[in-house]
C-alpha cells in the first residue's frame, strides 16, 4: 500500500488483509481501503481536495466502468486544454476540470503557466460531482418520487420511475441532474449505492491515487478538511485555501438559499466561479415567493396604467 502524499491528513486504511482474506467475500471492504464501516443511518458523502488532485481522471474512467456509463456522443475535441469531457452529464457522473491560468508577464506578454503562483503553477483541477446536498433542489421538484433519499443520507434517481418530465434539471442549483436523449430519463452520480450497500467504498474514491477524493462519515470528513485547510495555510504557504459547501466555513460559500451543507465538498484555491462552481445557489423554491410577488406587482402596474389611459380617453370631449 502506498504512503499517503499527506500522512497527517489522510485516515488510516484500517485493518490489514490476513492470508485467507481471498478466500471468500471480503465483508466490509470499506474499512479496509478507506478506513470507514458503512452503516444504514449515518450520513456519508466525499471530500475533494484539489491541492491534490493531478488531472488523472482515475475517478472518471472507474465511475463509468462501475456504472456501465457509455463514452459521450458524438466524441468531439473541445481543444479546451487537456478537458475534453467539458462537463458533468447523464453519462458523466465524475467531471475532472483543468483550469490553466496564465500570469500576466508584462504589457503584451503572458509567462508560461508554470512560472505562476506556487503550488500546482498555473493549473487547477478539481474533479465535480453531484454534491447530495442536505436540501436537494432537485428532490423537491421531482413529481413522481424518483428521486429519493436513501438510508446513507444521499441522493439517488430510480430510472424505472422517473418520467423524463425534466423538472429537476433546472432545479439543480449546480448543473448537475442531466436527461439521457436515448432513455430520456434523468441520470447522476448516486454515491455509489449499490457498493454501500455491499460495505464497498465508492469507486471514484477507491480509484483516487493521492486521496484527493476522500469517503466518510460527513462529520469525520468535515473535522478531516478543517485540519487540511489549516495545514495548507500555515504549513504549505496557500493562504487562500479554504473550504466550500460547508455551512459556516469561510462564508458559508456553495451553502446558501437554503441549501445546507454539500455531502460532496471541496477545498479550494481560487473563487468558487473559476471552477465553475456558484458563490452563492439557491434553491428554486426559495425564488418562488419573489417572484410571485413581483409578477403580481407588475400586473397590478399595468391594470393602473391602463385605468389611467381609459380615465384619460373618457374625460375628452
């Protein structure tokens, strides 16, 4: 087993494998490669730290594989940078971003990216998924219950129930929820749940080889971060680490309008946008009531403005 890139910030990897370990099903695997027994009641979810993660796309390609995700079609070079999955879909459940930032040399010169800031250079990367929040937009506009939340505490579409009907596309405060053109039906990240179920760590997680992607417990995980983000401040000179979507962890950024804490949470180096990620989501629900009100002002402005025009008409001779 590998040493940990960071030994005071990943768990230890449980207990070790005995000589008869193979000899039949391995019961609660999770324990041993991620240090964690999954049980029914707790609330999981993912730590990604992208001081660590290295573009490898390990997450992707093991997230598709599990999930028998197909390749996206038409194939396309997006000839941004080294991406060319662009985006999270109903068949990319894990998305890994590369963010090439360039610093300005001079009047009409950019330096090479990697003669930025130190720490990675000029590039970010963070791997996106969905982020199972507390408050889920996207279960609150689905009409038939296919999405639902499942005893690990996260968020799973059940395709044989879901019509297509597309509402929690737009729900989702981050992008995430996509509907398949061949099925038509809506498609995400489900934390794995079928490997929970089993004890199996999931597999993104599984396949991360520098724990960028960490799985736990959310409090485990929350502590974990804290230390992580402390670390790289005062340890590794990136005063501009901090956390996001964590409630009251540097503004509260990714945690607004209701939404609570992500289950999926990141620690970050640069504003939430550059990741393309929003400061501040909302949930749809929340947006109802503004609107409606504005909607009813604007009603009532126009019947004044029309009972003025009528009044006017009236009073000519």
């Amino acid at each position: 087993m590998s040493t940990p890139v960071w030994p005071e910030f990943v768990p230890e990897r449980g207990r070790a494998l005995g000589s008869d370990a193979l000899s039949g099903p391995i019961i609660d695997e999770a324990e041993l490669t991620a240090g964690v027994r999954v049980e029914a009641g707790q609330t999981y979810g993912f730590l990604t730290d992208t001081t660590l993660c290295i573009g490898c796309k390990a997450c992707e390609v093991a997230c598709k594989e599990w999930n028998a995700l197909p390749a996206e079609e038409p194939f396309v070079m997006t000839g941004n940078s080294y991406d060319n999955t662009s985006q999270l879909s109903a068949t990319t459940w894990r998305h890994v971003a590369f963010v090439e930032k360039l610093v300005q040399a001079g009047a009409h010169e950019r330096a090479s990216a990697t003669h930025g800031s130190a720490f990675q250079s000029g590039w970010l990367m963070m791997s996106d998924v969905c982020k199972h929040c507390t408050h889920a937009g996207c279960l609150e506009a689905c009409p038939t219950g296919a999405l639902f939340r499942t005893e690990f505490d996260t968020v799973v579409v059940q395709a044989d129930i879901c019509n297509g009907c597309g509402y929690c596309v737009p729900a989702c405060p981050f992008g995430v929820v996509a509907l398949d053109s061949n099925d038509g039906k809506a498609h995400k990240c489900t934390l794995c749940y079928d490997r929970l179920k089993g004890g199996f760590e999931p597999a993104c997680a599984k396949a991360c080889p520098t724990n960028s992607i960490q799985f736990g417990p959310l409090p485990d995980l929350h502590a974990r971060a804290n230390e992580r983000v402390a670390s790289l401040r005062q340890r590794h000179g990136v005063a501009d680490a901090y956390l996001y979507g964590v409630q009251g962890a540097d503004g509260g950024q990714g945690t607004t309008g209701g939404i609570g804490d992500l289950q999926a949470f990141f620690v970050l180096t640069d504003q939430p946008e550059v990741y393309n990620l929003p400061s501040a989501p909302s949930l749809p629900s929340r947006r109802v009531r503004p609107g409606l009100l504005a909607g009813l002002a604007t009603m009532a402005g126009v019947a004044i403005a029309a009972a003025v025009v009528f009044a006017a008409g009236s009073e000519r001779p």
